[in-house]
C-alpha cells in the first residue's frame, strides 16, 4: 500500500513537471512568433511632435559670431520624423552689415532641411525701413521660402512689393539678397515713382 502511494506520488510529480515543462514551452512559442510578426511588420512612422515650446525667441549666430536672424513665434512643434518646426505666428528678424534689419512675417512657417529652410504660409509680410542708401521695402506674398544662410528669397506664388512710392507685382520671385540677383517669371506689372530728391 506504501510502495502504491508512493508510485502515484512519483507519477503525480512527474506529470506536474511535464505540465510545467510544456507551458513553459508554449509560453516561449507564443514569444517567439509574436516577435517574428513584430519584427515582419513595418515599422510605425510617429506622427505626433516630440516636443513644443510656447513663446519662443531663437537666434542664429554667423561664423563671425554676429547674429545672423533671430526668429520668434508663439507656438513651436518639432516632428522627428523628418526633423522639422512647425510654428505660429512667426516673426523673423534678418540681420546684414549695411542694411536695417529685414522683418519677415506669416501666420505659420516650417523650418527644414537641418535649419536652413524657412516655408512661411499665409499672409506673408516683408518689410525693411528705409536707409541711407535703400528705400522702404515692403513684400506681401501667401508663401515664401527663405533662406536665411544663402540670404535668398524664393516663391512661386504671386508677390506684391513695394520699393519707396513704386509698385511692382508678378509670380515666380527669386531674390538674392546679397547679390542683389532679382527676378519675376511671370505676369509682371510695375509702377514705377522716381524718389523723391530733396535739396
């Protein structure tokens, strides 16, 4: 009777050990394949920001260590997906020796390609004061792609500007800054007002 117990004992504990044993295998079958399929899957692109700064102020510095544009906005978003800003309502200041500063305006703007791409949209406003040696400048445009480092200004849209009292409007814009390259490509109109000489 002892030798019975004990032997169902014995088969008791070894069939609790198989028991144990073969969950534990399915469990590592379960992980396996689920990490296969994970694995076989693409891969999720995120689509949400990574981080947001509210009221911002940056600032570009030049090689000389002189500031090259500030930009300010009241709401920054970055996506790491392709590493670029999303901002509201930003406002650029563009710095060059000789000139007052140009002020550059929009609703929103997209910076890209690591910093060096500035996308304004919707009621785009430029405007530089006058100088000694230039004329009020002013520039209205729905979008405009800048160039802070290469001192450009580009867009396809049409553009009004406005140099002193003249009018010049047209599409296809292409400004170089500091070569002082200028072109429209299509459907051009101008005033033109001398300025006025004072003596």
């Amino acid at each position: 009777m002892k030798s019975a117990s004990s032997a169902n004992g014995v088969r008791l504990i070894v069939l609790i050990a198989l028991s144990a044993a073969l969950a534990l295998g399915s469990f590592w079958l379960v992980e396996v394949m689920q990490r296969q399929t994970e694995d076989s899957l693409p891969a999720r692109t995120r689509t949400e920001p990574d981080f947001y700064v509210e009221k911002f102020n940056f600032v570009r510095m030049g090689k000389t260590g002189d500031a090259r544009y500030n930009l300010t906005g009241t709401e920054m978003k970055h996506y790491p997906q392709d590493d670029s800003y999303q901002i509201q309502n930003p406002v650029m200041h563009s710095y060059s020796l000789n000139k007052p500063p140009m002020v550059s305006r929009s609703l929103r703007a997209t910076i890209t390609n690591n910093n060096s791409e500035v996308h304004m949209y919707d009621n785009v406003h430029i405007d530089r004061p006058a100088s000694a040696t230039s004329r009020h400048f002013q520039l209205k445009t729905s979008y405009l792609l800048l160039l802070p480092d290469d001192d450009v200004m580009k867009t396809p849209k049409p553009v009004e500007i406005k140099v002193g009292e003249s009018v010049l409007t047209g599409a296809g814009m292409f400004a170089n800054n500091a070569s002082g390259e200028f072109s429209l490509s299509s459907n051009v109109k101008g005033q033109y007002q001398s300025p006025i000489v004072t003596r």
